[in-house]
C-alpha cells in the first residue's frame, strides 16, 4: 500500500460540466444533488496511502445551483479520510440567508452532526 503525499489545487468553472464528466466515468449520487451550475476552487494537502488517503485545506463554491436554488455560496475548511468528513469554519450563503457553523459527515453510515 503506497503513501501518498503532495498539495492538490482543484478548480471548477462550471460543476454541471464537470458533474456530466464524472457521471460518464462512472461516478454517482442522488440525481437530486446534481449541480446546475457555479464554480469550486479547492487546495488540499493529500497524505495517507493509496487505500487510505487523507486530505485537508479549503474549498469555496461560488454561485452553486441545485435543483432549481438561488445561487449559493460557500466557504470553508476541511479534513477528509475515507470514512469522515469534517467541515470546519463554513460560511454558506444562499439568497438574503447566511449558515455558519461545522457539520461532521461519517461516510460509513451517512450521520450528519453540526454545530
């Protein structure tokens, strides 16, 4: 099982485009998620192994819509392995409504806790 290690800049101009690409090769989630447009820009530090990676950094989204939505923005930290995601320092914005706050996501039984 090989380390992995090494920064990752990840850039998005328009997720709807890039949601199409990566339900072609063969990656999926509920139809209900699928953006209809907006952008991502994400740094991460990755680490870990192959099996096991681990990543941390940023991530901000910028007019984001889902499912018909006024645009949305988000900012935020994280640390991601393959069975949690903690979100830390989100500032979320979607029409005139503002969220901040953390959420813990498990990826093993789908539990969202937030704070």
């Amino acid at each position: 099982d090989s380390s992995v290690a090494g920064p990752l800049m990840v850039s998005a101009t328009d997720l709807s485009r890039a949601d199409r690409l990566l339900r072609a090769a063969g990656v999926e989630w509920p139809a209900w998620s699928a953006p209809e447009g907006g952008g991502l820009t994400a740094r991460a530090n990755i680490g870990g192994t192959l099996r096991r990676p681990t990543a941390d950094g940023k991530a901000s989204l910028d007019e984001l819509r889902i499912g018909g939505s006024a645009p949305a923005t988000f900012d935020g930290s994280f640390v991601a392995g393959t069975n949690a995601v903690q979100l830390s320092g989100i500032h979320a914005t979607v029409g005139a409504n503002t969220a901040d706050g953390a959420v813990d996501l498990s990826l093993t039984s789908g539990a969202v806790t937030g704070a």
